[in-house]
C-alpha cells in the first residue's frame, strides 16, 4: 500500500494491472480480520474502545511523571500530544513490526524535544508500552536499534 494512504481496519489491498491497486473487498476478495492491538488489549481489560487511550496513558506514563501529569494537562493540554499519537498508532497496529515502526518515528518527532521530555522522562515510557503491546501482538521479527529506548 503506497506511504500515506488511510488502512482501512480490515481491508487488504491488491495489485492489479496498470499499477492499480484496489482493496480485496471491493473487488469481490475477502481476507480474513485480524485484531489489533487495540481491539485485543479492550476485549482482554474489557473496556471500551474509547477508553483505550486512557487506558494505556496512564499504563504506561513514567512512574515519577504520574504526579505532575495531572497538572502539566491543565496548564499545557497539547503536552502529550506525542504521546497521545503514539497510543493511536500503536493502537492499529497488528504486529510488534508495526508498534517498533511506531516508536521509532516517535522518538524522531520534533515535539518530542525539550528537557522535560527528554531527561527528565516526563512522558510515555515506550519501553513500557512495547512490553505491553507484546502481551497482546504476535512477533514481527527483531525490533530495529532506537535511539531513545531504554533497555
């Protein structure tokens, strides 16, 4: 699937001639659903999918960023933008592959910049959320080297 189109939850995509490519349910193919993690983790907690990211924030926030969140949310909501996405994207994925692909572009963001965030690690631990999303994901292979992530 080219880089920047919307995947669809359960629609595989095929090539077709003239470099065309079409999603199989519209050409009459129909491949099985696989869950995402998202989708797992809310059926395993039995939560909505609404809470969610919620759910995982406060999961997988460092320890010592737990007290201070409440107050960095009110006086600064676009804080853990970052984080927020990060949750979202790991949310869809449907493979480790897909969560490491995920924290590797988190962690080359530019708003995931400043003292705070960086060595002050007030922000989502992705070791954390990595270790999470395992309980749930099948393997995708090796994660690739990130810098950022603590071991």
């Amino acid at each position: 699937m080219p880089a920047g189109w919307p995947r669809a939850a359960s629609c595989y995509f095929y090539e077709l001639p003239q470099n065309r490519l079409a999603c199989g349910a519209q050409i009459g193919i129909l491949a099985p659903h696989v869950e995402t993690f998202q989708e797992k983790f809310c059926k395993a907690q039995h939560c909505s999918e609404s809470d969610f990211g919620r759910k995982v924030f406060w999961r997988c926030l460092h320890r010592h960023a737990l007290p201070l969140a409440p107050f960095i949310v009110v006086f600064n909501s676009g804080y853990f933008s970052a984080d927020r996405e990060l949750i979202a994207h790991v949310g869809r994925a449907q493979t480790m592959s897909e969560v490491w692909m995920a924290v590797k572009d988190f962690f080359s963001d530019p708003s995931h910049s400043g003292w705070w965030r960086k060595r002050g690690n007030v922000r989502l631990s992705a070791h954390r959320l990595i270790v999470l999303a395992k309980q749930y994901l099948t393997n995708g292979g090796r994660p690739p080297r990130i810098e950022g992530l603590e071991e």
